[in-house]
C-alpha cells in the first residue's frame, strides 16, 4: 500500500480542515459515562481522511479514547510515509443517545520523523 510523504499530507490535512465540518459515530452505552474506544476513534478518522482526501488510509493512532460529554477534546496523531506525524484535534459537539457527533481538525504542520 503506496504511503504518502508529509507533504502531501500537510496539502490533504488544509483540505481536510476546510472541507470536513464534522463526523458522527455511535458508541457503547455499557457504562455511566459513554465513551469511544481509542482503537475505534482512529479506525473512523483515519476513514473520514480517506473519503475526504481520496487517499489510502493514513495511520491514526489516538491515545485515549473519546468521552460522550459536549465539548470534550483529544488529540490524535497521523503518521506520514516518511515517519513525519501530524496531529489531528477531535472536539465532541453533541451527544444523541448513543451518537457521538463530533469535529475534527488536522494540524497545518508536521512534526518531523525522530533521526
């Protein structure tokens, strides 16, 4: 599977920022405070940035998972190719039921790969 350099991806994150208003995705209420799993987050990013950019899936790794509470915020972070990273800023807007409907934001710079 072709991975893209940091450049590319730095070019996809600004269009990702300026045509992607929000995602939704549904979660387990099996606990008193509903939340989005890490792993599940990541899978449904790293999906919406390929929609969106018509690019493969990138490689999304969030660290913590996301709380069903209006306004909660995580970082996430995108891996180029090249080993150059990009974070990736959710933001809960709303909570319907199990729904959690949520922003995201890719940063305009990359970080780049450890030497």
């Amino acid at each position: 599977m072709p991975r893209l350099s940091t450049a590319t991806w730095s070019c996809s994150a600004v269009a990702v920022g300026a045509l992607l208003v929000g995602c939704s995705a549904s979660v387990n209420v099996g606990t008193p405070t509903p939340e989005m799993s890490s792993g599940k987050l990541a899978i449904l990013l790293a999906k919406e940035l390929a929609a969106t950019t018509g690019r493969p899936k990138p490689d999304v790794a969030c660290p913590e998972g996301l709380a069903a509470k209006v306004g909660t915020t995580t970082r996430c972070t995108l891996t180029a190719g090249d080993g150059d990273t990009l974070g990736v800023t959710v933001k809960v807007t709303s909570v319907e039921g199990d729904q959690i409907n949520f922003d995201f934001q890719v940063d305009e710079t990359a970080s780049p790969a450890p030497q």
